[in-house]
C-alpha cells in the first residue's frame, strides 16, 4: 500500500467482499482494527455511517466461570431459532502469551465453525493505543457494518478492563459461579454494577443458591431505579438455564428500546470515545510543542517568569489550534 487514495481502496475492497460474505475479509478488517494506526483510521471512516443497528451482548467474569460454554450454549439456541446470524468476538486483555485460553474457546465453539452464520473471532491487546477499549468498538461497527447484527463479546478475566469492555455492549451479563466466595471483590471491581443479567453458573454444584440469594441481597442493598438485573442459574455443561438467560437479555434489550434508553446509552458511550480520542490526541500534541519553536518560546517565558505557568498552558492549548490540520 502506497498512498492514501490506496489504503482507502484496499479497505473499501475489504468491506465490499465482507458484506458479501467473504470471511477471510472481514478476519482481515478486525486485524486492521487490531493493530490500530493509519489503517483503522480509514476503516473507523469507511464502516461509521452503515453501523449503529448492531446489538452487541457481552459476556464477562473471572476466569473458568464457564464463559466459552454459555456463549456456544447460547449460539446453539439463538441459531435454533433461525433469525440471524451471530458473531462472537472472544477478548484476552492479558498478554499474547496466553493464548492457550483462547484457542481453548476455539475448541468449545467449533461445533459452530461450519455454520455459515457464525463468526468466530478472537482479539488480543497488540499494545496499540488505547488498547482494547479502542479496539472493542470498532470491531463491533465493523461486524455491524458487514451484516452481522448480534454479536457476542467474550471478555476474560476480572479487572478494569473488563469493565471497560463490557461497558461498551447494549446488554452486559457477568457470569458468577456456585463456589462463589469473592463476592465482595467482584463487587470492589466494579463488575456488578454494570450487569443487566447476572448468571450463576455451575448450578449444578454445592453453593449455587446462595450465591444467588447473595447477589440478590447485594441487588436489594444497591437500591437500584429502572432495570433491576434478574438472577439466572445456569449449568452451562448441560444447557440447563440457558433459556432463561436468553430470555432475560431479550427481556433486557426491550426494556432498552422501549424506553429510549438505547439510545441514550449508545450516544453516550460515542461521547466517550470522543473524549478519550481527544484527549489521548491532545496528549499526543501537548508533547510534541515541547520540541517546537513556540513550545520552546513558551518555556523560556515561563522560565523568565514572564508567565505563570496557567497563562503558559493557556498559550500552549492557543498555540495548539495551529497545530491542527
Ligand atoms: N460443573 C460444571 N462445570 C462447568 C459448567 N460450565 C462450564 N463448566 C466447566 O468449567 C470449565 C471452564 O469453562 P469455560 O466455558 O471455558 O469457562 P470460561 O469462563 O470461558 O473460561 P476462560 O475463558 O478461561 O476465562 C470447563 O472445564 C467447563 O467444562 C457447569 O455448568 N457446571
Ligand atoms: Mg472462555
């Protein structure tokens, strides 16, 4: 790829055969996003204005809740069913070197591989900026903008970045299991809070209804208005639950679209992409005027005292519209 007008034909090339179906395409447009830079950029571009239709259901919980097995559960029902098609996207926020654990979810979902109508995708953090609170978001308006209208989104692990990632789908479950006894660490996480459904899985060990009945204490004690997150019991293993876990996202996503609140929530989390793009490119420039001539003029006036460092950051943010293209 040479230039510009290039790149922007290889991906709008990429989309086309991609919307056509064509796998390997679109395995290659979430690699673009993957790596981020210059490339994502002209993808974030050519896919925006065909997404926004897409539901996107994640799936998160500390590691071997039985987070692989719900999702090939699920994937079984809802392609029962018939009606769309369905795209998973597994994440591994930790280093590349765990890797087993992902190809571990390859092996659990590929009594689906054949079917044309899953897609199967795992994505690691290649250290890019932002890392996969960037690249979450815009692999699911890539899926949304090459036909794929329900994704989803497998997230490992228990920490930030967990919630970070899970925060950006419509409907978010976190997965508990029988044996649980860190219930007030997954609640220190912040993982609670952002559940719409919250499972208890592995139901068919010793534990599991208390740890039901002690979610729905922590629910009772959180006082909450609107949605209150209903409490499943699953056994993934055998699909015992697994249709009432479906049904209460789908109960879930009506609430979101009776009540506007879709919307509301999609348009805030745009925002907050906005703001950390933004700021993440203002970083980006704030740095660079230390090395430019007025960078430099800035900081020998500041050095003079001839301004305080508030009139300096001033001068600095002023000097920054010049910058900009
Ligand atoms: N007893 C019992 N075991 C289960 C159940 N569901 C899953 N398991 C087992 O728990 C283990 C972990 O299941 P996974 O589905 O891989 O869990 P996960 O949350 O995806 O794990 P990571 O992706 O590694 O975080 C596997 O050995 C499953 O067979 C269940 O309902 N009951
Ligand atoms: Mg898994």
């Amino acid at each position: 790829v040479s230039g510009a007008g290039d790149l922007e034909g290889v991906v709008e090339g990429l989309v086309g055969s991609a919307v056509g179906g064509d796998r390997r395409a679109l395995a290659r447009l979430l690699s673009i996003v993957e790596r981020g830079g210059e490339a994502a950029r002209t993808l974030s571009r050519v896919v925006f204005p065909a997404s926004g239709g897409g539901y996107s259901v994640g799936i998160t919980g500390a590691p071997g809740v039985g987070k692989s097995t719900l999702t090939a559960r699920l994937l079984g029902l809802l392609r029962a069913s018939g009606k769309e098609s369905v795209a998973v996207l597994a994440i591994d926020p930790s280093s590349p070197l765990s890797g087993g654990a992902i190809l571990g979810d390859r092996v659990r979902m590929q009594e689906h591989t054949l079917d044309p109508g899953v897609f199967v995708r795992s994505m690691a953090s290649r250290g890019a900026l932002g890392g996969l609170s960037r690249a979450v978001p815009e692999a699911l308006r890539v899926l949304d903008a090459t036909g794929w209208p329900l994704t989803i989104v497998e997230t490992v692990g228990a920490g930030q970045v967990e919630v970070d990632v899970a925060g950006v789908c419509d409907t978010t479950v976190v997965v508990v299991d029988a044996g649980w006894g860190d219930a007030v660490q997954a609640n220190k996480a912040g993982i609670l809070e952002i559940a719409d459904v919250l499972v208890v899985n592995k139901a068919d060990r010793a534990g599991a209804r208390s740890a039901a009945r002690d979610l729905e204490q922590m629910l009772d004690l959180s006082a909450v208005s609107g949605w209150r997150p209903p409490v499943v019991s699953t056994v993934a293993e055998s699909g015992e639950g697994v249709e009432k876990l479906l049904a209460a996202v789908e109960e879930h996503r009506g609430h979101l679209e009776s009540s506007g609140e879709r919307e509301r929530a999609r348009d805030g989390r745009l925002l907050a992409e906005l703001q950390q793009l933004a700021l993440a490119r203002l970083v980006e420039l704030v740095a660079l005027l230390g090395s430019s001539d007025s960078g430099i003029g800035t900081r020998r006036a500041l050095a003079a005292r001839e301004l305080d460092p508030y009139e300096a950051a001033d001068r600095v943010l002023v000097d920054l519209a010049g910058v900009l293209p």
